[in-house]
C-alpha cells in the first residue's frame, strides 16, 4: 500500500492517543481501586453497586436499631428476673408468717420487710434505659410508676396499654419491651387483668400482704400467698416469652452481618479492581507505549531522498 | 533542423520546469490537511504543420494538472464524518451529564435517599430525641438538594447545548456562504490549474459541513459542487439556503432547526444532530426526575400529614415543590427547618413520646411500589435512570468509536490515495530532472551543429 507522510502521521497520532487513553482509564481505575468510574463503564453492574450500597447503609441502620432492641429486651429480661426474685422473697416471708406463730414486733418487722420489697419493685418497674423508661408502654418519658399516698392503690400506673415496637424493614415489627401493666397485672383499657384470677396489681398485693402479717389474718395471708404464687408464674412466663423476643432480634442482628459480608463480598466483584490484572494490563500497555514512542521516533528521524540528492 | 531539436528541447525545459512546480507544490502541501496530491500529465506537442509534411513532433507539453482525487471515497468519508460528528456530539454532552449522576462516588441522589430512611429507621429508638429528629430532617434536606442539583446539572446540560446549536449552525452557514463563493470563482477557471487550490478549500469546507451537520457535496459538470442535506440543496453553484433556529411549534422553549420552509429535517446529521438528541434524552430524564420528586414527596406528605408532631399537633408538609419543575425546586417544608419537633412520627393525637407509629408509615415508604405503574419503589426509579444514563453513554461512546475507526480506516485508505509522499516527491523530481539535463545537452548538440554547420560556410 501506499503510504502518504500525512497518511503516517495521522496515523501514528492515532496510536499514541489510543494507548494513551488505554493508559489514562487503567491508571484511573488503580488510583481509585474501582473499576467502575462511571455509569456507563458498566451500566448493570453500576445499578447492581448502587443497589448494594443502599442495602449495606439500611443495614447499618437496621443493626443500629437491632442493637437498641437488643439492649431494651435485655434490661426487661433483668427486670422481670428482680420481678419474679421479689414475688418469690414475699410468697417466702407470707409462708413464713402464716407457718409459725410470731409476736407482733416480728410480724412488724416482717411487714416492713414486705413494704422494701414493693418499693424495690417500683425502682426496678421504673428502669430507665438510656433516657427511655421500659415499663411505660409508648410514655417512653415519664415514670410509669407513682407512689402515691392520697389514691385508692398504693402504687398508681402512668403508663399505656401501648406495647413498644421498632419496624425493621419494610413490614416487621418487634417488640422492644413490655408494658408495666402486663408486667404487675394492671387491669386494661376493658378492665381485665392480665392474670385473671388474681383480682389487684403486685403492689395492692403486697400492701395487702404486709397489712395482713401485721394483723395476723391467718385467712388473707392464705389467699395473698396464692395470688403471689401466680403472680411469680406470670412473671416467668414473661421471661420465657421477652427470652424469644430476644432470639429474634438476635436473629435480625445475625441476618444483617450476614448479608452485609454478602454484599461486600458481591461489591468487591463487581466495584472493585482486579489490582494484579490491572498492573499487568498497565505495564504491557506502557511498555507497548514506549515501543510506540521509540519506533515513532526512528521512523521521524529516517533520511528521505530528499535528504540523500 | 537545429531550430527544431532547439524548439523540441525548448519545450522539454519548459514541461520539466513546470511539472517540477507540481511536484514543490506537493512537497509543501505534504502534512496541509485536505491537500490533494497533483500530477502534471505530460503529452507530446501534436504536430502543427499545415503543410503535411512529414515529421517527428514539436517536442512535449504539461497537458494537464490532475488531481489524484477519489470521489467515491471522499463522499464514503464525509459520510462517515457526519455520523462520527453526530456520535462526538452526543458522546461529550452525556458524559458532561454522566459526572451529575455521582451516585458511585456516594454522594448521589440513590445515597441520600438511603440516608433519610436509614434516619427515620433510627428515630425510633430515640423518637423525643431532637438529635435524631434532626438527622432525619438533615437528610430530607440533602435529598431535596441532591434532587435539586441534579436537575440543575441537566438543565445546564440542555442550555450548552442549545448554545453549541446556535454555534454550529453559525458555522454551517458561514461554511455555506464560503462553498458558494468558491464555486462562483471556481466556475470561471474551468480546468485551470489555478482552480485546484480553491477546490482543496471548498473540499475542506464541505468536509467540515459533513461532520457538523451531515451534508454531502455534489460536484456539477461547471466544476461548482452543491451541498445537500438529503434531497435539500443546501448550495447550488452560488446560491445558499441557510440553516436557521426556530422556536418548536409545540414547545416554545425549544428551538428547532429550519431549513427554508422545512423543520427539523430527517437527514439532519453531524453534530446538531447530536446535540439535539442529547437534548432531547435529556428531557427524558428530567421528566422521569420530575415525576420521581412529584410522587415521592406527596407520597410522604400524605404520610406525615396523617401523623402527629410532639406538640399534638397535626404533621403538615414534609417536602414543598412547584409543580412546573418538581426536582428542580424540591426543598423540606419551612414547618419543618429547625423544628424537629414538628416531625409527625406519632400516630395518634394524643400520641405519646414513643408513639413511632408514624414514623414506621414513612419508613414502610421505603418498599412503597409506587412508582413504574406500581412496580418500582423509589430507590429502584432512581437507579433505572442511573442506569439508562450509563447505558446511554455506553451506546454513545460505542458508536462514536465504531465510528472513529471507520473514519480512520477510511482515512487512512483517502491518505494513501491522495496524500502526498515525500520519497515519491524525489524520485519524480530526480526523473524530470534527468529529462531537464538532457534536454540542455540537446541544446548544446544543436548548438555545436550549429557551429560546426557555420564553420563550413566560413
């Protein structure tokens, strides 16, 4: 073929340009570490990266929340273990006071003994965790439960019927909590009781209870150590069930590390640069480059037949 | 007879001069883009005695200087330019755009738009605490303006745009005028030599009408060439039909190219069509940002107006936009700016602190199909248009380099052709110099006859 001056020096243009281009993406690519720098480097792949990277930050968030969860359920779990500690320590002294016959300073100093265990009862029902009370129901910010002198109950509760719940994803909903009235057998909205058979909440029972140790009503202390007896069995039965609670958002915690390390398994294949093909690829394009450079270079400088007449 | 060898050598001077004039002029139009090597073709002088005697000739002449010129190629290549400059055109627009849609680098609209649900996924767990309620209107904050930017950027997109047709259309008729002045000073010169460096500069200037606007030249037995856009001619020998910008019939705002009394011609092609399909795509996508704004943000406002804020009231508007351009004026509700607790996440009137429900409603938003006739959610909208953005400007990219190398192919196969070589030069001009050394021994034979002849008669 025939070849023109202009012809080749179009040509070699070309080449270098090309090469350099070549050069310029893969140099891109490895001082990034990405292999995608835009959309259209690979359109599916960047809907694909996108996709995984609004994944892995709802996951964060999903574990943030978990992690709230978590240590709610865990706080409740503890309080309802002191529940059921305490309604076993008062079935304990009414025992004790109904088995054996006991002289009024006793029956006085166990009453007493009843009367700390209600109002540990009230520090543990009004836990706090991280600004938020637990036994509330959604009155996350005020105690739930008031001592208070002047009303029918010994101790009122300020909370709702309202069970708290965080949604995780897009449609489920796990409980964080339980209600106080669940826990220390508040009647609901409709008046019933959550343990039916007995009639007042834990601490109306134990006020009740340490009257009658001091009275000595053999009869009533019969009856309270019953009612306590179920009101301890409701408690561990509220363990068992806030320990499931407590599986599944472990279980939601589990599932969002494991598909978060899914996914940046995935983005790495498809966002991230082969570094070792990517160096390989680049010296060969550099030193074709140079090969490109020098060869230029000697066909430029060659002598036409102009310059030998 | 030695008046003859004297007049035949006379004339083998002369040729030789004179095609060794063709020969520098190539040399030094070896790297003038668009030069057409020429070639003095040499004849012998045609016997002129009236008489018939017999004879050998009346030595050798430059019957002509030809042009190496191959028009099937040329035509191939201007045609090829034309698509090459409509795919150029279309390719640096897009990827202007492209660098908008950053959503790879993270801070795109898909990131945000992750961020104020991640946000409101968190305000759950802490619903009266200012600091998250903050970090969820600080995210629908970003969003908006992320929507907003975006937009910005494809409108700014179209008005380059809309600029570089009104420089390319400037360019297409200053190139037109300049066809048809040379063809009205080429016509006269017929086969003059004189017309081959004319003919070069309106070769050059129907090349570049080829890559801007895809017209074709036709050269015409007077030696002009006409410009034709499809069955529109453009020049014809001296007179021009200009291209012109109109404001679009069906869309004041847009401007449309006329040529006389056609609008946007079919054949239209180089780099206005390339821009005007940019434009057009472009539209695309920010109808398809605007409908994506528009229904994500009444979709929350419905939301967050069925809720209720800290202070019992009820939520109003969480995003404002003028319908006229929804992505491009999207902003949270002034209610909303430094009043977090103006966020409705409760449910209920009498909502108390932890009351999320609200709050949930929004988050549920985020698996909402509400988009694509109930197919898509919001995130998987957005992510189709990043994708058709870069599935857009991989088509571009591919065709212009497709493109690219025919034009250099061809380009490459035209230079071959018509370009000059400079050893081929030399060896031409070494030849007719060899023709011009024995033609000035012939003279000094005839003169020595001549001489001697003289010297006989003394």
């Amino acid at each position: 073929m025939r070849i023109s001056n202009s012809g080749f020096t179009n040509s070699v243009k070309r080449t270098l340009a090309t090469q350099a281009d070549r050069i310029g993406t893969l140099y891109g690519q490895l001082s990034s570490g990405k292999r995608l720098q835009q959309p259209a480097d690979d359109p599916a792949a960047t809907a694909r990266v996108l996709r995984a990277h609004a994944t892995l930050n709802e996951l964060a968030a999903r574990q943030t929340v978990a992690r709230q969860g978590q240590q709610l359920i865990g706080a409740t779990d503890a309080a309802l273990g002191d529940l059921a500690s305490t309604l076993s320590q008062a079935k304990n002294l009414c025992l004790q006071t109904n088995t054996s016959t006991l002289g009024a300073a006793e029956r006085g100093a166990l009453a007493a003994q009843v009367r700390s265990l209600s109002a540990s009862l009230v520090t543990t029902g009004n836990t706090e965790v991280q600004g938020q009370y637990l036994f509330g129901g959604s009155q996350i910010s005020t105690p739930p439960l008031r001592e208070d002198d002047t009303a029918n109950l010994p101790v009122l509760y300020c909370g709702d019927h309202q069970q708290l719940r965080y949604q995780v994803g897009a449609d489920t909903k796990l409980p964080v909590g339980l209600t106080g009235a669940a826990v220390f057998n508040y009647p609901d909205a409709t008046g019933t009781r959550p343990v039916p058979g007995v009639d007042a909440d834990a601490f109306s029972l134990l006020s009740d209870l340490a009257d009658a140790i001091e009275a000595g009503d053999t009869q009533g202390l019969e009856q309270y150590g019953e009612d306590l007896g179920q009101l301890h069995a409701h408690a561990v039965d509220l363990r068992g069930q806030v320990g499931v609670i407590a599986q599944r958002w472990e279980r939601v915690q589990e599932r969002a590390d494991s598909t978060a390390a899914l996914l940046n398994q995935l983005l790495a294949d498809d966002e991230s640069v082969d570094v070792t093909a990517a160096i390989v690829d680049l010296s060969n394009l550099e030193t074709a480059y140079q090969a490109a450079l020098g060869l230029t270079a000697r066909m430029l400088e060659l002598p036409g037949l102009f310059d030998l007449t | 007879m030695g008046n003859q060898i004297l007049e035949i050598a006379a004339s083998a001077l002369a040729a030789a001069r004179q095609a060794m004039d063709v020969n520098a002029q190539n040399v030094a139009n070896a790297q003038t883009p668009g030069y057409i090597r020429q070639r003095a073709v040499l004849a012998p002088v045609p016997l002129g005695d009236p008489q018939g005697r017999v004879g050998v000739g009346n030595g050798v002449m430059v019957a002509a200087v030809e042009r190496l010129r191959n028009q099937c190629l040329e035509a191939q290549l201007n045609h090829q330019e034309g698509q090459l400059g409509e795919a150029e055109a279309r390719a640096d627009s897009l990827s202007r755009v492209q660098s908008a849609f950053s959503d790879l680098n993270g801070d795109g609209i898909s990131e945000a738009l992750g961020a104020f649900f991640d946000a409101i996924e968190e305000v759950q767990t802490a619903p009266a605490s200012s600091a998250a309620r903050d970090q969820v209107i600080f995210a629908a904050d970003t969003f908006a303006q992320r929507m907003r930017e975006t937009s910005a950027a494809l409108v700014q997109e179209q008005q380059t745009v809309a600029q570089g047709l009104e420089q390319h259309v400037a360019e297409v008729n200053r190139l037109l005028g300049q066809v048809a002045e040379l063809n009205a000073r080429i016509m006269p010169l017929g086969d003059n030599p004189q017309a081959g460096d004319l003919k070069v500069t309106r070769e050059q200037a129907i090349r570049e009408l080829a890559t801007l606007c895809g017209a074709t030249g036709l050269d015409q037995p007077d030696g002009s060439q006409d410009v034709l856009l499809g069955g529109l001619r453009l020049v014809q020998g001296s007179h021009v039909t200009e291209l012109a910008l109109a404001a679009d019939p069906a869309d004041a705002t847009r401007q449309i190219v006329t040529v006389g009394n056609v609008s946007e011609p079919d054949s239209l092609g180089g780099q206005i069509a390339g821009c005007l399909a940019a434009r057009d795509q472009y539209d695309q996508w920010r109808q398809e940002l605007d409908d994506l704004a528009a229904t994500f943000a009444e979709a929350c406002n419905t939301t967050h107006r069925a809720g209720y804020d800290l202070n019992s009231q009820s939520g109003g508007d969480m995003f404002t936009y003028d319908a006229a351009a929804p992505a491009g004026s999207l902003q949270v509700a002034a209610t909303l700016e430094d009043h977090p607790e103006a966020l409705a996440l409760a449910g209920t009137l009498t909502g108390p602190p932890g009351d999320v429900t609200n709050a949930q409603n929004l988050l549920s938003l985020r698996e909402g199909r509400l988009f694509a006739g109930g197919t898509q959610t919001a995130e998987e909208t957005y992510r189709e248009i990043v994708a058709s953005v870069g599935r857009e400007m991989q088509r571009a990219t591919d065709a212009r380099d497709a493109r690219q190398q025919l034009v250099d192919a061809l380009d490459t196969q035209y230079a071959a052709e018509a370009g000059v070589s400079l050893d081929e030069e030399a060896v031409e001009v070494m030849r007719l110099q060899q023709v011009y050394n024995a033609a000035i021994r012939l003279v000094k034979i005839a003169d020595t006859m001549m001489q001697e002849v003289l010297g006989l008669a003394g």
